[in-house]
C-alpha cells in the first residue's frame, strides 16, 4: 500500500510538473528559458472599469465577435492591478508614468526618463539593445509623446518636443510607427525635415505599414501621411484605408520576427487613443479604441504560438483617466444604448462645425443630426429632461455663436459634449471629470517569466520583472 501511495505521488508530481508551466505557453519547468520576445502594451488611460464597459458594451453591441467580445488579454494567468502615484503627486500625469514603466523609478509629473533629481535613468529598451535585442515602438498618437518618449528620451520636460525626436532619430530604435510628431514651435514640425532628419540618420522612411515590414538591414520609421493631424482617426471615425494601431503592430512583428538575429526583440505598443476618448468623456469611442488596443495584443498571442517558449506578454496601462463608472445608478446598465453612436465626440463637433459655417441651423438640422450619429429618439428614448437639456444648450450655445468644452486634447462643441454625455447616461456609464484619477490600473501577463508578476504591485516593479524575465537587471 506505501509503495501505491508513493507512486499515485510521484504520478501526481509528474502531472503537476508538465501542467503547471502550461498557464504560461508551456515552457517546461526546469529549464524554461528567458524571454527571447517580449511584448509591452501600454493602453493610455485605461482604468479597470474601461475594460469591464469595453467587455460589457461588445457583449450588447458586437453579437459578431468571438468569445462574447471578451478582451484579448482580460484572461491572462497574471490578472492583477498595480499603482501609479508620481513622485511629485499622487495622480501621475503620463510622462511619470511612462517613466515609471520605461525605467522602474518614480519621478515628477512632467519629467521623462530621468528620476525625481533629474538623473537619467535606463530604460527597459536600452537594455534590450544592450542585450542584442531589436526594439520596436508603436503608438496611434504622436511618437515623441510622453509614453513612448519615456522609452527613449530623458529630459524633465516632456514638452520638449523637438529634443525629443532628435534623441529617437539619432538613437538606436529599430521600428518606430507613428502617426504624427509633436512639435513646441507653433509652426510645428515639417513632415519633410523629419523625414530628412531620419534619412541622414540611416533610416528608411515609409507610409505604408506593408512596406515598413518589409524593409531589411535598416532602421525603419513608419509615418502615417497625416502629419497634419494630432493623431490617427478615432476607430469610430476612420474610413477603410485610414491606417490603424493594429497595422502598425503587425508590421512591427513581421519586421521584428524576419530581422531579429537569435537575441530576439521587444516591442512597445501604445494604445494612446483610449486616454484622448476618455479625456472627451466619450464611452463608445473608447470601447472601439479598447477593442483596436486587444485585436493588437492578439497579434502577439499569435506569434505566441509560432515561439511559445520564448514569448512574454505584458498588458498594462499609465493611468485611468476620467473615472469611469459602469452601472452607476439604480443598479443598472443599457449598453445596447450605444449600438447607435457612429462617431466620435470629436467628429460630431466637425459635423455641427460645417452646419455652423453652412449659415442658419435650425432645431430640425441638429434633431436630424443627433438621430443619425447617436440614434437619438429613433433607437434611444430620450427623457423629458435630457431633451429640454438639449434644447436649452442648443439656444444657448449654438445659436449664434457657441462655448466650446476645453478637453486636454480636444476643443469640442458643447452641444456634442452634452448629447455624448447624455446618451452616455441613457447607458449608466458615468465619468467623475475629464483628467486623469490616481485610480489603480490593470496589469496582465503571459508567457515566459509570467510567475515573476505575481509580486508586482507597483508600476515601477514592472520593467524590473520584465528584466528579471530577460535575464537581466534594471537598475
Ligand atoms: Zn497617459
């Protein structure tokens, strides 16, 4: 009987030996390796309840998707929070953050890859290059700000724009993608100087992703042809042949994965849309922001697949911005209320722009406005007082001439701002205000090395994992 039970033991141990590493990509315990491909997404703004609205909001409105719309990474074995205070507040701003995620140490609001004191500091991706690695930077706003900066650069004011393209431009960075670059002189950056700059440079200049993952022996900067705007557009707003976040991660991967020599690579994404939707207080253009920010995190799962054994995933985010509630009030929620928006708050303020500069605008043109982009009184009843809101703002403010609603990014109109935030509410999704909250922030892991991110409770502790999983030290 002893020697039955020792046996059903050592059986049981066995088991529990091949099972166990499978939570990750099924690395075998024992001589599991360091993490050869690493993947560092960084969704801007995104809170815990953005990614419960999001899960929610496609469960109603994306019968289509897969897996009742969950997130890509909402199931990862590390499902956990982390916090994010500055050294100079307890709200980070993003460059605080970003450095904090970049570097492991914690700084001023406003500073970049430098600690409290000023001193630079290294980033995750400065020692991947140290360590052989090819490193990529993806983000759907500009490149040179804060979170992808952070990663780069190390100055103390994040505004400083132009020294911080020059740092990445004559830097090492292998695959940058970008929509636009920020500039601090009002007459803004030239496309064709950067593009110059960055040519001098030695590197290949492209607009199209495809011909970005194409490029071989050379340092490629990927340049949507929208300089002239701040950002790419909103999912909510873009037509078919707008470029995406997702396009630009699988260029990253299919150049990264053919160039990288056996050193590997990491990659950083930033989902930089989320954090300006919910600077407007705009739910269904973050939920669509959030669902382009998960298809790119699946791209990573795929090539997960192809190297299981050698791939680390980490989903987290800078800050929450906004403080989202889902379900705020009488214990309910009506995300199938919002199925009916088809554009974004910023593009509803162009929209009600080009009916001001088209001369008189009667109630009648912004009723039929409302119904046609929110689904207002056709698909979502209004109560007595919201209309009387509307009402009333259109009197006042659009007639003749109207406030606009200072957002951090965006100046929109305020009849767009109230008829979002009221068909928001018509869902019971609230926001507490338009900034960012001290909020904790969500963090998920898988593959190599994910068991290091079981003690991980700060923002600072992430990269100093990442480096553990790598085989190396942050310091
Ligand atoms: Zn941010």
């Amino acid at each position: 009987m002893k020697y039955l039970s020792l046996r059903r033991v050592i059986v049981a141990l066995a088991l529990l030996m091949i099972l166990v590493p499978t939570i990750g990509f099924g690395a075998p315990r024992g001589r599991q390796q360091n993490a050869k491909y690493v993947f560092y997404f960084i969704g801007d703004g995104l809170g815990l309840n953005h990614l419960l609205g999001t899960e929610l909001y496609n469960a109603k409105v994306h019968p289509e998707m897969a897996d009742e719309g969950r997130l890509s990474f909402t199931r990862f074995p590390i499902h956990s929070f982390v916090t994010t205070h500055s050294a100079s507040s307890l709200v980070t701003d993003s460059a605080a953050a970003a450095t904090a995620l970049a570097c492991g140490v914690k700084t001023n609001n406003g500073s970049l890859g430098v600690d409290a004191e000023g001193v630079a500091k290294k980033s995750i991706t400065e020692l991947a290059k140290e360590q052989g690695m090819l490193v990529g930077l993806c983000s759907n706003v500009a490149i040179n700000h804060a979170t992808p900066s952070a990663f780069y650069a190390h100055c103390k004011k994040r505004s400083e724009y132009n020294y911080i393209i020059d740092r990445l431009i004559e830097g090492n960075v292998d695959f940058v993608a970008s929509s636009t670059i920020l500039s601090r002189s009002k007459s803004g950056l030239k496309a064709a100087d950067i593009a110059e700059q960055a040519r001098t440079a030695g590197m290949e200049v492209v607009q199209s992703a495809d011909i970005a993952a194409g490029v071989r022996g050379k340092r490629v900067m990927l340049l949507s042809d929208s300089l002239s705007r701040k950002a790419l557009r909103f999912a909510t707003d873009r037509t078919a042949t707008d470029p995406t976040i997702v396009d630009y991660t699988r260029a990253a991967i299919r150049y990264l994965e053919r160039e990288a020599g056996r050193d590997g690579f990491m990659l950083m994404v930033e989902g930089g849309h989320i954090d300006y939707a919910c600077h407007d207080n705009d739910a269904v253009t973050t939920f669509e922001e959030i669902n382009d920010f998960s298809r790119s995190v699946a791209l990573a799962l795929e090539f997960a697949e192809r190297h299981p054994e050698q791939t680390l995933i980490v989903v987290t985010a800078d800050h929450e911005t906004g403080g989202m509630a889902v379900g705020y009030s009488k214990y309910k929620m009506n995300m199938e209320r919002l199925a009916f928006q088809r554009t974004s708050q910023e593009q509803l303020t162009s929209k009600m722009q080009h009916m001001r500069e088209s001369g008189r605008v009667s109630w009648e043109d912004m009723e039929q406005l409302l119904r046609e982009y929110l689904g207002f009184w056709s698909h979502v009843t209004l109560r007595k007082k919201d209309e009387a809101t509307l009402r009333r703002t259109f009197r006042e403010n659009f007639l003749p001439e109207g406030d606009k609603v200072v957002g951090l990014y965006t100046s929109n109109e305020k009849m767009a701002v109230e008829a979002v935030r009221i068909l928001n509410k018509r869902a019971y999704v609230n926001w507490i205000g338009m900034s960012h909250t001290g909020a904790h922030v969500p963090l998920f892991v898988k593959g190599v090395g994910y068991e290091r991110f079981l003690e991980c409770f700060d923002n600072t502790d992430i990269p100093k994992k990442i480096a553990e999983a790598m085989g190396c030290s942050l310091k």
